[in-house]
C-alpha cells in the first residue's frame, strides 16, 4: 500500500511539472487520459494523508490550501461549540442579574407610585377643606362689593338731586335763568373760545405791574427777528412785557 501510495506521489509530482496550474483538472477525470484519480474526494482524502511528501508550491498547485483551511474552520467551528455554552450561562447569569434589578426596580417603582399617591390624597383632602373657605370669602367680596356700589350709586343720585336743587332754585331767578339759557344754546362758542385761550399767550398780572429801565446788549440777529415777528402776533402785550415773562420763566425753569 506503501509502495502504490509513492509511485502516486510520482505521477502526481510529474504531472505538476507537466500541467502547472491545471494539474488537479488534468488528473482527476474520469477520462483515461492523464487520469490518476476518479473523484475529487479520492484525490481529496489521498492528498490529505500524502501532502508532506509536497513542497508549499506544489500544494499551492494541487490547491491543497483549500482543504487546509477547511480543517481550520472545523478546529475553529469545534471552539465555538465549545464557547458558545459557556456564552449561553454567562448569558443566563446576566439575564438572571438582570432580572433581579429589574424586581428591584420595579419595587421601587411601586413605593414611589404609592407615595405619590398618598400625597395626592393628601392635596385632595386639603383642597376638599379649603374649598369651602374660599367660596365663604368669595361671598362676602362679593357682598362687599355689591354694596359699596349700592352705596355709590345711592351717594350719585343724593348729590344728582341736590345739584338739580340747587341749580332749580338758582334757575328761578329770572335773570340768571336767561344767562344759562343763553350759556347752554353757545356752549360750542364757549368750549372754543377756551381751547383757543389755552393756545394763546397769558402773563401774569403780576409781571405786566413789572417796573422796567433802558439798557443795552447785544443779541443775534436771527434770534431778534423770531422775536419781533412773535411780539408782532401777540401786539395786546408790549415787547418789554414779553421779555419780562419770557426771560423770568427761563430762570425759573432752568434755577436748581
């Protein structure tokens, strides 16, 4: 068997010198010609046993890497089977770990629910006893309220009636009726004669009985026209007494 095995190693040699990198398609066939194996998993398991009779170059050619790698992955594949229990129970302690704060928490949960609770009883009871303490001074305001302005109004009719009194028994002196009567159909004429004196210049009494004397000083010009031209508009006072008023307001505006 030895012997069969090395004269395969031989042939399989050979054929690497003469295919190259086709070798594996030339000797395994089912042809006659160049064939030294029937099947891939013939020359697959041959191989397998017989690969160190190889250089890395020949068994790079007969593509042997292939199945290296697939022994990897097996010893590969058989760790993880070996990992992946123990994967399976750490996973489980945690869940369990997790489980037990998960309690814990959901403990918590429910004291921090029932406290709440309880304080909202509480605020229900309170709110339920105040209630009717705020409707009572509600009541009273309004009670206050109602008759303060019953007496307001009480106070507006007496004070009515005692102004229609008044100006009745004014009214029945026949001169002064004619006077109000004459007052009450120009009232119009009146409230704009009034506007119109808010508008206009009014000195004091006390400033027009002002004694004044000459003197001299010096004043710009365009300051000097503004105030004759205003002097001119208001010719029922004489410049000095618009200068008086106009100077002493000034100074009393402007005195800290």
């Amino acid at each position: 068997m030895k012997k069969v095995a090395d004269e395969k190693v031989i042939q399989v040699k050979e054929a690497i010198k003469k295919f190259g990198e086709e070798t594996v398609e030339k000797i395994v066939t089912r042809k006659k010609e160049n064939r030294i194996f029937y099947t891939n998993k013939k020359f697959e398991e041959w191989l397998q046993e017989n690969y160190k009779a190889f250089t890395k170059k020949e068994l790079k050619i007969l593509k042997f890497e292939m199945l290296e790698t697939t022994t990897e992955q097996q010893e590969t594949t058989k760790k993880v089977e070996v990992e992946i229990p123990k994967a399976t129970n750490d996973l489980q302690e945690t869940t369990n770990e997790k489980g037990t704060v998960e309690e814990e928490t959901t403990e918590d949960l429910q004291e921090i629910t029932e406290e709440k609770e309880k304080t909202t009883t509480e605020q229900q009871e309170t709110t339920e006893k105040i209630e009717p303490e705020i409707l009572e001074a509600t009541n009273d305001l309004q009670e206050n309220t109602d008759k303060k302005e019953e007496k307001n109004t009480n106070d507006l009719h007496e004070t009515t009636n005692k102004t229609s009194l008044v100006i009745s028994e004014r009214l029945q002196n026949e001169e002064l009726g004619k006077k109000f009567l004459y007052f009450l159909d120009n009232i119009d004429e009146f409230i704009s004669i009034g506007r119109k004196a808010e508008n206009d210049l009014l000195i004091p009494n006390e400033i027009l009985l002002m004694s004044s004397f000459s003197t001299s000083l010096r004043i710009s010009r365009e300051v000097l026209d503004k105030f004759n031209k205003f002097c001119n508009e208001h010719k029922n006072y004489s410049k000095i007494q618009i200068l008086n008023f106009a100077l002493l307001e000034f100074v009393n505006k402007y005195t800290k």
